[in-house]
C-alpha cells in the first residue's frame, strides 16, 4: 500500500508542476509591486537594497523594459 500512495502522491506533484510551467511567469515590475503591497499591508518585509544579494540589477531592469507591454493612447 505505501508504494501506491508514494505513486499517486508523484503523480499529483508532477501535475501541480505541469500546470506551474504553462502558466505565464509574473514580471519583475509585478513582483515589486506585490512586494510594496505585502510590506504596506504590514507584512514585516522590507525591500532589498540596491547592490545586495537578491535585488534586482540594472540589467534586469533593461531585460524588463524589453518584455514591456506599449501603452495605448
């Protein structure tokens, strides 16, 4: 019986991970603005300084604009 439910418990992840991959990755304008949301709603976080570990570099930022969707007028 444990190597059934190992089996289907498998079989579940793999799908969960399925459906992560097909959906569209959230950008890195929309991360930091779900992050400013966190932190005013009193989450405890701060955001990372400019240069540590973890925060975005100045190319990310130009990898961005790239991705970025044009304004309508």
């Amino acid at each position: 019986m444990g190597v059934v439910q190992t089996v289907s418990a498998l079989a579940k992840r793999k799908k969960a991970r399925a459906k992560v991959t097909k959906m569209a990755k959230k950008g890195l304008y929309a991360n930091i603005q779900a992050k400013r949301k966190r932190i005013k709603a009193g989450s405890g976080e701060t955001m990372r300084k400019p240069g540590s570990a973890g925060a975005p570099k100045a190319s990310d930022f130009k990898k961005a604009a790239k991705t970025a969707k044009k304004k309508n007028r």
